[in-house]
C-alpha cells in the first residue's frame, strides 16, 4: 500500500531516515468525508522522517507530513 526508501547508515548499523507515501495504486482508497454537502478527499499522503546519532544517543529530528486534499459541494 506504501512506496518509499529507508535511509541506513552502513558503519552504525542504524536508520537515518524514512520517506513513504501512499503507492499509486492504493491512492483510490484514501478517505473520503462528506458533511453537510461538502465532500472532502485525500489525494496522496506522505511522511518524511530523519534521526541523528549523537554518540550514545539516537533520537527523532525530524518528522514532515505532507496530504493532498480535494474539496467539492453541490451546486445549489
């Protein structure tokens, strides 16, 4: 359902970055709202995410969310 890449770095061991979003191929299957006859879609949704080794210590530095959105009423 997601497509992306895993960032490792080789000498540590240790992941260093993600970065995924929604594969082409599920993107229909994202939510869709209606309220009041107002219809709110998601096109695509992403998520980037980093982290840092600092000698002993391994923590988040980063995390970015990205969505696409796709707004339509009814003509009255």
């Amino acid at each position: 359902m997601y497509a992306g890449k895993i960032y490792i770095d080789d000498e540590i061991s240790l992941i260093t970055g993600i970065d995924y979003s929604v594969a082409p191929v599920s993107a229909p299957y994202l939510k869709s709202v209606s309220i009041l006859g107002i219809k709110v879609s998601a096109t695509f949704r992403s998520v980037s995410v980093r982290y840092k080794h600092n000698g002993d210590d391994y923590y988040l530095t980063y995390v970015g969310i990205n969505y696409g959105m796709n707004v339509s009423g009814k003509k009255v």
